[in-house]
C-alpha cells in the first residue's frame, strides 16, 4: 500500500544509523574505569581481585547496551517511516544510553551504597521507558509501522519492552533497605520477561 508523506516526516534511515554510532561509543566508554587501572608488580592477582566489581559492572552493562541495541534495530526493522516526535523520543533513549558509562562507573566503584544502586537502576528505567515509548507511539494505530505489524504484534512487542521497567522498579525503594539484595532485584527481568513471552506470544514479521 502506497501511503502519502506527510509533512513531519524524515528520514527514517539516518535516526538508526545515528543511533548505531551512539551505541558504539557508549559500549567503548564502558571500559574506560578498566584501562585506567593500576596493575603493580607483584600485586598482580590482587589488584585484578579489587576490580572485580568494575569488571562485573562492564560485563553487566555491556549486554544490557548490547541488548537494548538489538532490541532498537528490531523496532526499527518494523517501521517503514519516521517524524519528528520520533526522533525526540529516540534522542531520549540515546540519552539514556550515551549516560550509561557514567552510573556502570559508580556502580563498581560503590556498589554496595544506595545512590549508586539508585543511579544505575533509574538510568536502566528511562532506557526502558524511552524504548517502550518509541514502540508505543510509532505502532499506535499503525502509525509508522509497516503493513505487516498486526495489531496483536504491536501489542505483544510494547508487553516485552514494557517487561524490563516493570522488573526494574521495585530494586529503587528495596535499594533504600539493601543495596545489595536490590542489585539480586534485577534478576526478575528474566521471569518478568518469561512471563510477556508466555502471554503475549509475538509475531516473525
């Protein structure tokens, strides 16, 4: 179906190619606590045992960018065009995943404090709510989607990327008790999002 252009529409090619350049420069700085490290003579053991919460907090941050970078090229596959509110909304996903380095920082450098827990967990929360958002508006009524996205796998892709925030949140407030049983928190994102694929099974498209 040929459908007219409208008159805030963009192009759609240059937001994931803008995007992907911000991905990859995020997903580098990650590393950078790492580098700048300290490894004396003698001490070698022991100092890499010292950086064993950075390298966790790199690991655990390297697949979430990876992941929400999949999941950004999945959604993207499924729309055929592109506005200006789009692009807002993907410039506030981009934000919070060009912020990223900084709280995977705190977090290995003072993991076990509530701020840093707090930090992370609500910079992983506005990734998740940005993307969920860009889905939202982009499917609503098929608004930028491609003739192929059904209504029932709109749906079913907004429940997946709704999934991660909805785990993410109770580790906030538990992170005010225990900063390290809020950390273990974020392991419901796989129930959580075990449960989206069980009841909102999504369409191949």
């Amino acid at each position: 179906m040929v459908r007219a252009r409208r008159a805030d529409e963009v192009g759609l090619d240059r937001i994931p190619m803008f995007s992907d350049g911000v991905f990859a420069i995020a997903i580098t700085l990650l590393v950078l606590p790492l580098t700048d490290a300290r490894i004396t003579e003698g001490r070698v053991g022991q100092d890499l045992a010292e950086l064993s919460p950075r390298i966790f907090t790199f690991a655990l941050s390297f697949v979430v960018i990876g992941r929400y970078w999949m999941v950004h090229h999945r959604i993207f596959d499924r729309f055929d065009r592109a506005d200006r509110r789009l692009m807002v909304l993907n410039l506030a996903y981009l934000f919070g995943i060009a912020f990223l380095p900084f709280p995977t920082s705190v977090l290995g450098g003072h993991g076990s404090s509530t701020p840093a827990v707090v930090l992370y967990a609500t910079n992983l929360l506005w990734i998740g709510c940005a993307s969920a958002a860009i889905w939202w508006y982009g499917s609503s009524g098929g608004r930028l989607t491609r003739d192929e996205v059904t209504p029932q796998g709109a749906r079913a892709t907004l429940a997946h990327s709704v999934a991660a925030p909805l785990a993410l949140l109770p580790s906030i407030p538990l992170a005010f008790l225990s900063p390290t049983l809020a950390m273990y928190s974020w392991l419901l994102i796989v129930p959580v999002s075990f449960a989206a694929d069980r009841l909102f099974p999504d369409e191949a498209v």
